[in-house]
C-alpha cells in the first residue's frame, strides 16, 4: 500500500525528476524540480493549483521520482520521459514529427540535393526547416530546373565514362557521370545552390543574366533562352521565399495564443532574412495554463524534435527566468554552439513577433469553429451533456442567457440558441432592461425570462419554442432567479449556471446541487464554452451600440417642442451646443423655425440643473 503523507518525507532535497501516476499505473505527469522535495510536496499541500492540476491530483494513487546531479540533467530527462509517457496532464505536442530540411550532399565529389528528415553529422549542408515535405520537393525540383544538379545516387569519382540517362538530354543534369563536367565546374554550381538557399537569389540572378546577354551576343541563342526560362525559374522561386525581409540572419519566432480551453503555439521559421517556412501546433486542454509554462513546455518538445537549432530564438511573451537560464543551457548544449532566447520589445523584431501571435490567434479561432462544428454537429456531445447533467430528455434546444451593462446605464441580456448543438442565429433575442434601472445580474435575468416567456404564453411566433436546457451566465443566484420565474409559469425546464473561473474562463456547470467541472471532457469544455461565449459577445456587442447611442445623444434631444429640423437649425446658427447655451433667449427667437415657447422650453432646459447647482 502506497501512502502518499510517508513517501512524501523520503523525498530527497535533490534535483531530479518526478512522475505522477494513477492506480492502474498510468502516467498522469512528468515534472522536474530543482529540490524534489518541496516541489512535489506542493501538490498535496497548496489548494490554488488550477482545476485541471486539482483533477490530476485527485486521480494520483502513487509516484515516483528519479533523482539527476543537476537541473539541467532533469530537463533532459524530463523531455525523454514526455516523448516516451506523453501524460495526459502535461503540455503535449500533436505532432512530434521531425521537420524536413534541404540537404546537398557535400560529402560526395559531385553532391545532390535531396530531402532529409533529420540533421546527421555526415558533411552535409542542411538549410530549414521546412513546415511540410511538399515544400521541400518543391523547391528541390525548381532548383534542378535552374541548377543541373544530378538526381542519380550513383557512386561518381570523376573517373567513369557511363552512358548518360534521359536527364542530361533534357537538360535537368549535367552529366557528371559521363565526364561531361569537371568537378571544379560541379563545385561552382553547388555554390550557387548553396548560394541561394543561404538566401542570396539576387546575386545570382545578376550573374545569370550576365551570361544570359552574353550568349545573345555571341549569337547562342538556344543558349540564351535556356538561361532566360532558369532567370524565371529563379524568380518564381525567391518569390515563394520571399515572405518577409529582415537582418540577414538565422532565427526562429515563436507566440502563442489561448481560448478557455486550448492554446495554440505558432512558430516562423527564417532564414537567411526571410521567412521560409512555419507551423502551428494546437495544445489539447492547457487553456488555464500559464502562458510562460505552455511556452517552456512547448520549447523543449519541438527542439527535442528538431535538430536544427539557429543561434537565437524570439518569443513573444516572457518564460521564467530560471527556465530561461537552462533552456538556453540545453538548447546550447544540444544544437553544440550558443543559442540565445530573446523577448523582443522594440523594432522590427517586435512587429513579427505580435505578427506571428496573432496567425496563432487566427488559427486557433478557426480551429475553435471547425471542432464545434464538429462537435455540435454530433449528438454525442448531447448525450454527454444528457448525461452529466442527468437530464431527462436529449437538449436539442439549449437557450443560454448573458447580463452585461455599463456601470448602472444600459443594461442588457442576450438569449442565443443552439439547435441540434449548432447556433441558429435565427432565434438569437436581445433585451432591453425596463424596469431594473441598476446594476442587478439577478434581477435582470428574472426580468429577461419573465419577458421572454410572457410572449411564449401571450402565442408570439418569434418566443413560441420551449427551450430542453437553459444555461445561464452566472451562479448560484441566476440559476435560482431562473426556476423561481419557470415555477411561476409552471414550467419544469433544466437550468444550470456556466460558471468562469477568476480569470473569466468557463469553468463548469452548475445546478441541482451539483458542480461539474468541464476539464474532464475536452469536448464538452469545448462545446460549453464556445455557448458561454458566444451569449458574452451578443450581449457585449448590444451593449456596446446603446452606449455608443447614449454618447452620440444630444441634450436637445430631450427638450419639448425642438425636433430634428430645429436641432439641425440650431446648431448651424450657433456652431456648438457651449454656443447655444451662452444665447439668450431673443437670441434663440431669432434662428430660423424657433418659437418664443420653443426658445424658453429650450432656455430653461439647458439652466435649470446649473441654477440648482449654484444655489
């Protein structure tokens, strides 16, 4: 019998690495600590951990822990346990793939060009990585179109006489097989290849269109054609390159972005100035975590993947630093020279960096849509919410309602629809307060469902559908203002609260004396989360229209007997509204369309509350 309170006094004040496990024996997480002790401790001990490490914690039965001579060696092995175990509860990669690279093949007396997956210490040049091997071929073929680089893998000393094979006859290769071309010839040509892909197009597009004229001149002109079709070759290719010019120099960016639930890290590769290459990579369930944790984990994933590491690596957003100081001791250590991670705050660098955070905001918005798409499109997903929620019946029809004002003016609630787990807009109602004239999420959400079923029972079309479930924004207290007013309309209808965490993120459902926290099921997370939302931001956008009305209002607009035709008229005489309110009122008789009531209606409006003032 493992008991947790004795094992955790045989924890050693060492450096190691730590895994948590569950009664069947599976692994929950892996973590490392500068001092075993007390990090593990801190598990069983604090009570603020987020509610997906509460999860974790409450599935522990037993762990172990390896003690390492230092914290760097624990980060190594920490990074081997992940790839081996992938826990559930820790920051994990989808796709742990190696990224492709161009390599050419500089080990050889006449070189290739070809795809590897993987950076080998052979002689070879690598340039990459790439972010698909589509890319990489595609390139790799342009670049054989301009450069007749052999494709053959055959042994080539420079010495045989073999028979040439269809490529050299189309021109796609330029015989070394055969003796056709010296070595010294070969060389200059897979400098230029390397040329290019260091980034250099240009120069070499000087040259070949040197040549290009020079065999015109000469009167070559199947020659000079030949090296024209290579000039377009090479354009189109650094326009594929060309994505975004910086410094001439190596580096990686990297950001993030996160929902309630997910996060998404998007990574750009540049090289030689440009951006050739990036990747996206969706984190499952690590939404409520923070972003310097997501991005640590994320790093010593992807480079523990990726054998190519350049000198520098920018981030967005900051790590801590002691992960900074041994990540980039690690990332040192690993690629074997020194590699540098930079938070840039200024400049050009800047600029990228909120550029790559904002394609990882788009990508995971978009990836957002299509899993509840995919999600609501399943009934699974309501038989999840059926269950859970111990339903009696399947919530085809889910109305969810949101609360939002602006201190105590322009109070509002949206009621937004989900049918068959996809919103239908169609059914979306807005509401107005009438009568709360203060800010009261509960007494206006009982104002919002009296309304709203007021014109259910008075037969209107547009509020005539029973709802299966209704969620509320909220606690506690909507759910409880909820059934109060379906126990006056003598309905019997579901109501759960959606809860947010302290940092306003969907947290879990509420009702019936239960709360059930949504980090269990990613899916559903996913799918109550995105309705939580999608209420927040009808709600928000009305209330941000009345607002911006109310701001816009003019007080003429509340002075009997001053329409928009003496408005209009008023202003365009005096220039401001400070001008009218200086104007007697003879002065205001004398603007085109006024009265003498009119002008002492508006006289008294504009002094009244200063005289009240002043007394």
């Amino acid at each position: 019998m493992f008991d947790i309170k004795e094992e955790l006094k045989k924890i050693p004040n060492k450096p190691g690495v730590y895994i948590m496990r569950d009664r069947d024996n599976n692994v929950l997480y892996v973590g490392k600590a500068v001092i075993l002790k007390n990090r593990v401790k801190q598990y069983f001990q604090k009570n603020d951990h987020i509610e997906r490490i509460n999860q974790m914690i409450s599935k522990i039965d037993h762990f172990e822990y390896i003690v390492t001579d230092s914290e760097f060696e624990a980060l190594v092995l920490e990074c081997n346990l992940i790839k081996k175990y992938k826990p559930k509860y820790n920051v994990l990669l989808k796709d742990d793939k190696g990224y492709p690279y161009i390599e050419v093949t500089l080990y050889e007396k006449f070189p290739r060009i070809i795809l590897a997956r993987k950076i080998e210490k052979n002689g070879s040049k690598y340039f990459g990585p790439y972010y698909s091997g589509w890319t990489v071929n595609t390139i790799i073929a342009t670049l054989r179109k301009i450069f007749p680089v052999r494709m053959c893998d055959k042994n080539i000393t420079g010495n045989s006489k073999e028979r040439v094979c269809l490529n050299y006859h189309i021109g796609l290769c330029s015989g070394p097989c055969s003796g056709n071309i010296s070595e010294e010839e070969y060389s200059r040509i897979i400098d230029d290849v390397c040329a290019f892909l260091n980034g250099k197009g240009e120069n070499i597009s000087a040259k070949l269109d040197i040549e290009m004229h020079k065999a015109a001149e000469n009167l070559n002109f199947e020659i000079a054609a030949k090296i024209r079709d290579q000039i377009k070759y090479l354009d189109k290719l650094k326009e594929k390159q060309k994505v975004a010019t910086l410094s001439v120099e190596d580096f990686d960016i990297a950001a993030l972005s996160k929902n309630d639930v997910d996060a998404c890290v998007q990574i750009f590769f540049i090289r030689g100035g440009k951006v050739t290459g990036r990747e996206f990579f969706i984190l499952d369930g690590v939404g409520q975590y923070e972003n310097s944790e997501i991005m640590t984990s994320f790093m010593k994933q992807f480079y523990s993947e990726n054998q190519f590491i350049p000198a520098k690596i920018y981030l967005e957003n900051e790590i801590a630093e002691e992960e900074h100081v041994l990540l980039e001791n690690w990332l040192s250590e690993t690629s074997g020279k020194k590699c540098t991670i930079l938070i840039p705050q200024k400049g050009e660098k800047k600029k990228l960096a909120l550029m790559v955070k904002e394609n990882a905001r788009v990508t995971l918005y978009n990836q957002e849509q299509r899993t509840n798409k995919e999600v609501g499109s399943d009934f699974r997903i309501l038989e999840k919410l059926k269950e859970i929620l111990e339903l009696d019946n399947m919530p085809f029809r889910i109305e969810a309602y949101d609360i939002s004002n602006t201190g105590d003016s322009d109070i509002n609630a949206s009621m937004v629809v989900f049918q068959n787990g996809k919103p239908d807009k169609k059914e979306y109602k807005l509401f107005k307060m009438k009568e709360i004239k203060s800010r009261n999420d509960v007494g206006s959400m009982t104002e919002t469902l009296t309304r709203r079923f007021n014109r259910m029972n008075d037969g209107d079309v547009n509020f005539i559908n029973t709802p299966d479930l209704i969620l509320m924004d909220g606690g506690i207290g909507q759910v409880n203002a909820a059934k109060n007013v379906l126990k006056q309309f003598g309905l019997e209808i579901p109501v759960f609260g959606m809860v947010k965490d302290d940092k306003h993120r969907t947290r879990s459902l509420l009702g019936n004396n239960k709360e059930f926290y949504l980090s269990q099921d990613l899916d559903l997370w996913r799918f109550v989360s995105s309705i939580q939302n999608e209420a927040h931001r009808f709600a928000v956008e009305y209330n941000r229209k009345l607002t911006e009305k109310r701001y816009k209002k003019s007080v003429l607009d509340d002075v009997s007997g001053i329409g928009n035709k003496r408005r209009m008229a008023l202003l365009r005489h005096f220039g401001s509204l400070a001008a009218i309110r200086q104007a007697s009122t003879e002065d205001m008789e004398k603007v085109k369309g006024m009265s003498k009531s009119a002008a002492q209606a508006l006289y008294k409006s504009l002094h009244e509350g200063r005289e009240e003032q002043n007394k």
